[in-house]
C-alpha cells in the first residue's frame, strides 16, 4: 500500500512540475512576442542570442522517466498473471515483452546521458539572424569533442513538416522532410578551442523553401541542424532548430558567396556503364545502413508477434486481418528499401528503367524525346533522415520514378544529371 502511495504521489509530483515548468515558458514567451512582434526569432533566448541549444539535451531524462513507469506498470501484471498457476505460458511470454521494452528504453536512456556527460551541451553561433531564406547560412557549432574524428563531421539540414495526429487517446507525430542538403566537414577544416572544437558549417538556402512556421502546433515546420561524427567510444551527436525566414532584406550569399564545392564522385552504391547504344547504364544498388535493418526486423518481430498472440488468443478475424494488412505494407516498404535496385538505360532514343528485387522486376520504357526533365527530388522520409528518388517528367505533365532511394541530394542530383545527359537534355 504504501509503495503503491509513493509511486502515485510521485508521478503527481512531476506532473506538477511539468505544468509549472510549462506555464512558465508560456508566459516568458508572451513577453517575448509583445516585445518584438512580428519577430519570431527573438521569441527564444538562444535564438535572440544567435547561440543556438542542443534540442537533444533534454530527452535522456524523459526517456529514464518513460523507462521506469513503463517498468513499474507492466510488472504488477505479469507478477499478478504468474501467481495463477492454470495461467498460459504463451499469455506470460507476451506479457514479459512489455517490462523488456521499458529495460530497452532505459538502455537508449543510459547511452544518451553518457554521451551528454561526454560531450555537454553543444552551441550552434548563428553569423546572422534570423537565417534568410534564399541566402547562405554560415555558423560554427562548438563541441566539446577532444578526439579529432577520422571521417570528418557529416552535418545534415533539413527543412522537415512535424504533425501531430490525436485520435481518442492515442497520439502521433509525423515527420516529413521537405527539403534537405549534406555536407562533410573534415577534421582538418575543425578548429581547437578551449571548450573542443568549432566546426565552421555553410549551406544554401533556397528561396522557394518554407520557413519556420510554429504558430500551429499541431502543423508546424522547423529547420533541422544536425552534426555527427565517429569518435572512438561514444559517437558525437548533436541537433538545433533554427530560425530561417522570409525576410525582405538582400539575401546574404550575394555579397558573401558559398564556396564552391567539390566535383561530384559517384558512391560504392551507384554504378555507371557505357551501353551498347553508346548512351549510360546505371545501377543504384540498396545504400542501406545497419540501422535500417535493424528498425525494421525489430519493428516487424514485435508486429508479427503481436498478431500471432491475437490469433491465439481468438481476437476477431477483422481485427486480425487489418494488423496483417499493415504489416505486409510495412514488409513491402522495408524489402524495397533494404534489397530493391533500379537500373536505368538511357540514350537518346529511349529511356529504360527497371526496380528489381533479387532480380525480379518490371520494366518500363519510354521514348527520350517525350522526357522534359530529369530531376531529384525529396523521397522516403525514415526517422528524420529523408533519401532521394529520381523523377522522369514528361512534356505531357506525367512524372514517374525511375531511380530511387540514394542516400543524399548530391547522389540524386549526380545521377539525374547523368540521366539527363544521355537522353539529349
């Protein structure tokens, strides 16, 4: 009894505390909005101080916060399911899933407070605020990173939508990448400092890109800075939310233009050929990560557990037949981008492309003089790293795929333009 009162007053008291904690952001950013209006980026103190805060320091503790309430609840009924001896070991099995989940989840909690008293909260130093679109966003993330990592920074931005979905009592976040542009900096490009090291980034921002907008929580569109690097031990990561919008001043690349960027060398997973035609083929084989085997075996183990312990248990056939539905929709996407290829054939009477897996595939042709443009564009959106397609477009306003998820823009774009290149454009 007395535990039970003490894990209750417990989780009142920080319940508490977040509604305080959140009136009190509430009401700091009211006087922020009547001292500048119609000037969102001064409505957050580090933004004003174009000293941008990591957004990952504060999940650690949520995530322990998740882990052991998610423990402390599951328990009590796998205990009270084992005391009843003619209880089924297949219920139990099922049941000591929940507890494994919470043990899992106060795992990612232990790595990422590790990594938080590593490397602290880092800084991204804005050069200009707000960040304008269809200028070029020059900053300096510092870190506190002491080993100076072999294959660089990789830095990632990204312009992602974030939709919040309720539906009874469940809740759901959707993220989709709008836009988004990489770039490598080497270690050599790294500057010591006294707090680690200052990483200099750079990107263009295109004009015709959408803006920070928050003013609808539940619709909302944010930029996304992200910078890893492979360190040995714990990996260095770290994420900002920055303030890009429209303004109507000069764009800053033109009187500080972006350095030029290296030519474009062709990744292990993309292959060019000469044709017997003498135009291009090209195979884009699966750039798939360890990662992305993972999520989706794991996500798929727990799915199709789920749905075997609802057939034995005589859940309804509807019920059953919706869950195997999404999760054969779940397996098709994950097969595509785990082992799907495309290969394309192009030269300047036809263009040919062919997504396979373990090769068996459908192919489709297309006459070049019929094709108007060869682009990249935005594809599957996967946590918040998005991968690219390219798009055939026809002078009769159709638009088909005929490559598909490259790991970055810079590949896509390479790819297209090859593409482009043999059909006469």
């Amino acid at each position: 009894m007395g535990v039970g009162l003490l894990f209750f007053g417990g989780i009142l008291a920080l319940v508490v505390w977040g509604v305080r904690i959140g009136l009190r952001r509430m009401r700091e950013r009211q006087q922020l909005e009547a001292m500048h209006p119609g000037e969102p980026w001064f409505w957050r103190h580090d933004w004003a101080d174009r000293a941008v805060v990591d957004d990952s320091d504060i999940k650690p503790f949520f995530l322990w916060l998740f882990g052991i309430l998610w423990i402390l609840m599951s328990l009590p009924a796998l205990y009270a399911f084992h005391k009843q001896a003619e209880t089924d070991r297949v219920v139990l099995i099922f049941l000591a899933i929940f507890p494994i989940v919470g043990v899992c989840v106060l795992i990612i909690a232990g790595y990422q407070s590790l990594r938080r008293h590593k490397y602290g909260v880092s800084l991204c130093r804005l050069q200009r605020l707000p960040i304008a679109l269809g200028s070029t966003f020059r900053g300096e993330v510092q870190a506190r990173l002491r080993e100076l990592p072999e294959s660089g920074f990789q830095v990632r931005l990204a312009c992602i939508r974030r939709v919040v979905r309720s539906s009874g009592k469940s809740r759901s976040v959707r993220e989709t990448v709008l836009w988004q542009d990489e770039q490598t900096v080497g270690s050599g490009a790294a500057m010591p400092s006294a707090e680690g090291m200052r990483v200099a980034v750079h990107f263009a921002i295109p004009s015709d890109a959408e803006p920070t907008d928050d003013s609808n929580p539940r619709d909302s569109v944010l930029w996304r800075l992200e910078v890893r690097a492979n360190v040995p031990g714990i990996d260095y990561l770290a994420r900002f939310t920055l303030p890009v919008y429209r303004t109507a001043d000069a764009p800053e690349s033109d009187a500080f233009p972006a350095p030029a960027m290296p030519s474009w060398t062709p990744p292990p997973q993309v292959v060019f050929s000469l044709s017997r035609t003498g135009g291009e083929d090209i195979v884009v084989k699966s750039a798939a990560r360890i990662g992305d085997w993972f999520g989706y075996i794991f996500f798929l183990a727990l799915w199709y557990t789920a749905l075997a312990f609802m057939v034995y248990m005589g859940a309804p056939i509807w019920a059953a037949a919706i869950f195997a539905v999404f999760g054969t929709i779940v397996l098709i996407a994950a097969a595509d981008l785990l082992v799907g290829r495309s290969t394309v054939s192009a030269d300047r009477v036809s263009l040919t492309s062919r997504r396979s897996w373990f090769g068996i595939g459908r192919k489709q042709t297309y006459a070049s003089n019929e094709i108007e443009t060869i682009v990249a564009r935005v594809g599957r959106t996967t946590g918040s790293v998005a991968r690219y397609d390219v798009e055939a477009r026809f002078r009769d306003g159709r638009a088909r795929l005929i490559a598909r998820h490259l790991m970055n823009r810079r590949d896509a774009e390479g790819v297209a333009a090859r593409i482009a290149r043999a059909v006469g454009h």
